[in-house]
C-alpha cells in the first residue's frame, strides 16, 4: 500500500521522504494515493511531485505474483515470486557442508544433516539433474516440496534447502549458466520485469512465504517439517520392491554376488550395490547412506526385497525373507542367494520359455509357511519335516494342489539346514531352464 504523509507543505518544501512507497509496483497505486489524500491541492501537490522523481525511483520493485501452495496434511499458504542473490540465502549449510551459524537449527526447519557423504552426493547430483539439465525444476511449482526454494521474509530457507545448496554450488563451480538462461526466458511468467536480473550476480528464484505462522496455527518448525514431507501415496514394500526390481538391467543383475548367508552389504557385492544405487534419486541415496559414505542396514533390506521381487514376484515371498525365524532363515538365505539366476532369466524371459519353475519354488515356500503357522496355531513340536507332511494330510476337497511343488517343499524341508545344497539345486534348475 502507498502511504501520503504530506501536510499543506509548499511545493518546494516536498521531497521524497514526506512519501512511503511499500509497494509502487501495485497497479492501483494511485489510487490508494488518491484516496489517501485530503484535498484536490494535496493529489495536485503529489503527482506533480511524482513526475519530477527519476523513472527508476519508482520502479525498483522486484515482487513476484502471487500463489497458493500446497503442503501434505491439508496445508496451505500464499508465496510471492521473487529474486534473491544466492549469498543472501540462509542455508543449513554452506556450499563446503559446514553448518551456517545464521540458520535457526532449533527450530527443527530442514533438520537434516547436510555433513554426511550421502548428502554431499545429493546435492552434486542436484546441481547435474536440475541447475544444469532442467532448471525448470527449480521453477513454477503448486506443491511445497518441489519447485523453487521456498524462504521466509528473514531470507532462511525453510523449504529447499538441498536444492538451494545445489544452486550456491553451480554459481560457485562455473555450472550456472543453463539456470541464469532459463530463468531469464521465463522471468516473465513469475510476475517480474525482464530487467530484474540486471545488476545481480547469482539470481536465484524463490518463493516467499506470505502466510504468517499465526494464521496457519503452526510453528515455524511445525510447518517446515510439513512443508517437506512427501506427498501422495506411498508405496507398500512390496510395490517399491516390484519398482525397484524393474529397473534391474541384465548388466546389473549379472553383478549380484551375496554371501552364503543371504548378506548383500558385502565386499563381493560392492559393484551390485553401487550399480542399485544409481537407480535411486539423490534423496533416497541420502538416507540409504552413513556420514562416511557406507551403506546401511535399511539397504541391504531393499536391495534384498527387489532381488527377490524380480525373481519370484509374490508378496509372500517377500514377507518371509524379512522374518527373524531361525526355523526358515536358512531357506531364505537360499533364496536370496539363488534370487539372483532367476532374476536375469526373467530379464531374458518373464515366462522363463514356459517352465516357470520359480512359480513352483513361491508354491512349496507358501506350503512350508503354512504348515508352520498351522503347527504354531495348534501348538504341534516336531521339525519342519513333520509339520509340513501333517499339514498336507489335511487337504480337503475343495483344495486344490500341485504336486511338484508338494514335493519340492517336502525336499526343501528336509533340507532346511543345508543352505548351500539349498542355493545348488535352486541354481541349477535355473540354469536348466536358462539352457
């Protein structure tokens, strides 16, 4: 709004501090200025002294357009579009990942730590993926976690704050210019004027916030967290595992080589591991990652999981081999182990030429699951041998069941504790079918 703080001053007496101008670029302006004022002599007085001030005086705001944004649990709030040199951002972290002293860590905004390894990876491959291959991504955006930086009236940036390390980075590396480019081309559809890059350094676009705290009955730190979870559904485990199995290459899966006991964070495995995280985004292989750059316990599950996804393809399956039961943990450590031969034959045949022996492996592995769950419901001891041959006693008429798995989950259970004749005869009916 434009506030008119002349009295009855004389024409020479007027001078550019008897005005306020909180926002010029208003198209209404001179409206408010008129409303404002309290006789014909004092608008006559204001605009003659308006038309002697240079162009530039009155044309010096950046302001943006205006947009509703929307964050996960229903939230929303309004953003302006504006510009800000890169190294008035206040980060959780400078480009060298030591922590900024300015940014207000107790208030939980981006409480991530930016000093680990995993993190450093993730913003190095923000700054290719994004500032240097599609800038737009760093653009327009209708939800909270995506999009260009979202920063307080303070310049501290309560959304974004990777993405924003990411731009510090390309400005201070030579890697912006794809950014600068873009981000002329498109100044106008932000609501800005196409001369409002002149004379900045290391523009960076962001949203600020114009929905005050109060308003929206959270804390600072309450609405940062919100601000950047996740939206949409997420993924059940197994569908993330069907997800991940597929972009399983044959040149990837050739690579997979666990140890004996189904362990897949492992030496012999590193190139696997390696080749399965370039299919994760630069956010997931933050959190899959230790300060040091070593993988952690939740990887190994997931690579696990897309192994076993890609070779067998059943929930079931895929429940079982997370099970702690030291009843089943040597044939799931079989199946880990063999996951690998059936996966490429999938890659080079998902109906494995018509003799889908895995599907037989599913069935014999859900028949000994049940028999077990039927001996732990009727409280029945023996070993697993037993418990399965009671359990298929007691087929009714109405149940119907394959005969070779019956006998390959008889085999399986009499074999329980030899893993690695186990993980040999898996193996080489894969490799049967494969020839």
């Amino acid at each position: 709004m434009l506030m008119k703080t002349i009295d009855s001053k004389t024409d020479q007496e007027i001078n550019a501090t008897d005005f306020v101008f909180e926002d010029i670029s208003s198209p209404k302006w001179y409206e408010q200025a008129i409303s404002s004022a309290n006789d014909l002599d004092d608008i006559e007085r204001f605009f003659g002294f308006i038309f002697k001030l240079p162009v530039q005086s009155i044309s010096t705001a950046t302001n943006g357009r205006t947009q509703t944004v929307h964050a996960p649990k229903g939230v929303k709030f309004s953003i302006k579009y504006e510009l800000r040199e890169a190294s008035d951002l206040i980060t959780s972290h400078d480009t060298a990942f030591q922590k900024d002293e300015r940014f207000p860590h107790e208030l939980g905004v981006q409480n991530k730590d930016r000093s680990r390894i995993g993190s450093k990876d993730q913003v190095g491959a923000m700054v290719n993926d994004m500032v240097v291959s599609k800038p737009e991504l760093l653009g327009e955006s209708l939800k909270s976690n995506d999009g260009a930086p979202i920063i307080g009236k303070d310049n501290v940036v309560e959304s974004g704050n990777g993405r924003t390390i990411a731009l510090k980075t390309a400005y201070e590396g030579g890697k912006s210019d794809a950014y600068k480019t873009w981000l002329k081309a498109n100044i106008a559809q932000f609501g800005l004027s196409e001369g409002a890059m002149d004379g900045m350094s290391k523009p960076v676009l962001v949203r600020v916030r114009q929905t005050e705290d109060k308003d929206l009955k959270l804390s600072r730190g309450e609405l940062a967290v919100i601000m950047n979870q996740e939206s949409g559904l997420r993924l059940s485990p197994y569908e993330k595992a069907l997800d991940d199995a597929s972009k399983l290459s044959d040149s990837t899966l050739e690579l997979f080589n666990p140890a004996e006991n189904g362990e897949v964070l492992t030496h012999d495995n590193r190139h696997f591991v390696r080749s399965f995280l370039s299919n994760l985004t630069p956010d997931e292989r933050g959190e899959y990652l230790t300060k040091n750059g070593l993988p952690t316990p939740l990887l190994g599950g997931r690579i696990k999981n897309s192994i076993v996804a890609k070779a067998f393809k059943d929930e079931r399956i895929l429940s079982m081999i997370t099970e702690e039961d030291s009843e089943i943990k040597t044939i799931t450590n079989a199946l880990i182990k063999a996951s690998g031969t059936f996966a490429i034959l999938r890659g080079l045949d998902p109906s494995m030429g018509g003799v889908d022996v895995a599907s037989n492996i599913v069935e014999a592995c859900k028949l000994i699951l049940k028999a077990k769950m039927d001996a732990e419901a009727n409280n029945i001891t023996g070993n697993l041998a037993f418990k399965l041959q009671r359990s298929l006693q007691q087929v009714t008429m109405f149940q119907k069941r394959d005969p070779d798995s019956e006998k390959l989950a008889s085999w399986i259970a009499s074999n329980q504790t030899k893993t690695n004749l186990l993980v040999l005869v898996f193996k080489n009916i894969g490799a049967m079918i494969k020839t």
